[in-house]
C-alpha cells in the first residue's frame, strides 16, 4: 500500500533546505571550481548542483519517503525499502550557468510521479531560489505561485506576444530554419537560460508562450514545469502538434511547444517548419 503524502510541505521543506545549503556556496564562485566531472544529464557538475540535490534527498528521507530518485546530476538512484513506488525527478539547479555567472535567473525543479513517465506527474514545484518565487501543482488541482492561482495568457496574436524560445545550440543552422518564420512573425523573443523556470512564466501568463525544439531538453528540466503549465490552463505538444511524453530519465529528450492557450499554440505551431 502506498503512502499518500501531502507534497506541499514536504517540496517547501525541500526548497528551504537547498537555500540552506546552496547559500553559503554562492560566496565562492569566484575561487577556482572543483572539477566534479558531468552529470547523468551530460552537463558538467558544480558544487551547487550536487549540494541541491543533497539538500533535496535529505528532506525526503527526513518524512519518510521511499523513491526512486532521477536526478540530472546523480542518475537514478534507489532510496528506502519501496524505492519503485514513487520517482521523483528532480533538476536541483536548473540555470546553473546564470547562477555561477550571477545572472539572477536560476531554480530547483521537483516532481512527483508513482511512474517513470512525464505524464504521470502528479505533484510539483519549481522554486527561484533568488527571488523567493515558488510555483507548484497537484494534478487535478490546478496550479498557484506562492499559494496564489495562476492562469496563463489570453494572448492569441504573435504580433502581441512574448513568446520564449531556447536557441542554445551548436546546431543553429537546423534550428534557424525550422524557427525563421516564428521568430519573424513574434513581437518579443525571449530567452532567460532556465528552462522549468521559463515554463512557470508561461504558466503565470507573464510570457505567452515557450519553445525548445532542439531536441536537447531533459526530461529532469522539464517535468515539474509541464505539470505546472497544463494546471494553469496551458497547452503542450510536440512541434508536430502531438502529445509530449517520455519517460523520466536524464538521458531522455523531448522537444515541444509550450503555450498559454489553444490559439496561440495552433499559431505557433504553423510557423515551425517542419525538420
Ligand atoms: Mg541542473
């Protein structure tokens, strides 16, 4: 029998305990880095990430919780006697170059799920840990920042929106030609270099719209984001137009169109030429 816990608090517990512990490290950037080698999502570590993490694992263990944790840096790894009864995936920094650079614009990224899959997250948070700015939803519940509802854009006109798009790539010649008419056709194009964070911005309505199509996103960046979104009233697929799913792994990718409401999505998505 499964334990049903209430997320809430335990993710809140979790937020305050990285801050505890990512704080005191934000005062060393400047000194020569330890080289921690990559983490299971390929990109390299920083002490950051992996105290996150710690600070995150430790909360869970603290209430209880047997998990299966799927971690961008750790990998999977078992925790407790019912390890398989729940995952929790988790992108303990995800903007970990904007943090080390002091840009101001990073997060940690939790979700919930009895299955290793995107779409069965059922609880989330995603949490900016400079400005104090905590987004979380239960499925069927809706989402809220900070304990206040949230509901995405009503803006259907890309010639009125601001509309996300991740062009962090080497491959930018493919991604060029497949985003031309988008970002042609776009009042505002944005990109702040935390993508689950990006997502909660759609989620709130302060952008319209959000697009990673590089096919380079983790399944760890995106799975508290996608929960939070669609419980805000927002619409994601594939820039085919499919439903995303996949399974939670650090390795596994996804690509998708993320979008505050129907009208802008379909916009969007016939301007995004096909690969
Ligand atoms: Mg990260």
């Amino acid at each position: 029998m499964k334990h049903n816990f209430d997320w809430q608090p335990i993710l809140l517990q979790c937020k305050a305990n990285v801050l505890v512990h990512v704080q005191p490290l934000l005062k060393t950037l400047k000194e020569p880095q330890i080289d921690l080698g990559r983490g299971a999502g390929g990109d390299q570590m920083k002490m950051v990430d992996l105290a996150a993490e710690k600070a995150i694992v430790e909360v869970l263990l603290q209430n209880g919780v047997s998990f299966t944790l799927v971690s961008e840096e750790s990998g999977v790894k078992e925790y407790g006697s019912q390890a398989k009864d729940r995952y929790v995936t988790v992108d303990p920094i995800d903007g970990t170059t904007n943090l080390v650079r002091g840009l101001p614009f990073y997060c940690s990224s939790i979700a919930i799920s009895n299955e290793p899959q995107l779409s069965k997250v059922n609880a989330a948070m995603v949490t900016d840990l400079l400005h104090g700015t905590t987004y979380m939803a239960k499925h069927g519940k809706g989402a809220n920042r900070n304990g206040e509802k949230i509901v995405t854009s009503a803006v259907t006109s890309l010639a009125e929106a601001v509309v996300g798009l991740d062009l962090n790539t080497y491959k930018i010649n493919e991604l060029a030609l497949q985003a031309s008419a988008l970002i042609g056709q776009t009042k505002h194009i944005r990109h702040f270099g935390a993508n689950a964070l990006e997502l909660c911005f759609v989620a709130e309505g302060l952008t319209d719209a959000f697009v990673d199509i590089r096919g380079k996103l983790r399944t760890t960046d995106v799975a508290a984001g996608f929960l939070i979104l669609k419980e805000a009233g927002g619409v994601i697929s594939t820039p085919d137009g499919e439903a995303v799913d996949a399974e939670l792994d650090p390795r596994q990718t996804v690509k998708f169109v993320a979008s505050g409401n129907p009208e802008i999505h379909q916009a969007i998505l016939s301007l995004i030429q096909p690969k």
